[in-house]
C-alpha cells in the first residue's frame, strides 16, 4: 500500500481526522481522500474474503 494511502487510513479511521483536516495535512483534495479511503477500503475488504 502507497504510503500516502496508509497515511490517509490512519488520520481518518485511527485519529478520527475528518478528510477536510487529512485535505490540509497532506495536500490531496477531501474529494480525492474520500475517494482513495473508499477504493482502500473496498479492496482491503475483498482480501479479507479469503479468510473468511
């Protein structure tokens, strides 16, 4: 996983950031971290299906 990506995972799920806040801290757009978060999400879930 992009190191962007982690980063943007952890302020939003672990720190609670709203993606306005992760939008200041890390240049992307609230769009564009909504959309990533979401895209990541998703493919971490399908992963997981393997498993369970």
């Amino acid at each position: 996983m992009p190191a962007v990506t982690r980063n943007i995972i952890v302020m939003r799920k672990l720190q609670g950031k709203s993606n306005i806040e992760i939008d200041e801290q890390t240049g992307i757009s609230a769009k564009a971290t909504e959309k990533k978060l979401n895209r990541t999400l998703k493919t971490i879930e399908r992963n997981m299906e393997d498993y369970f």
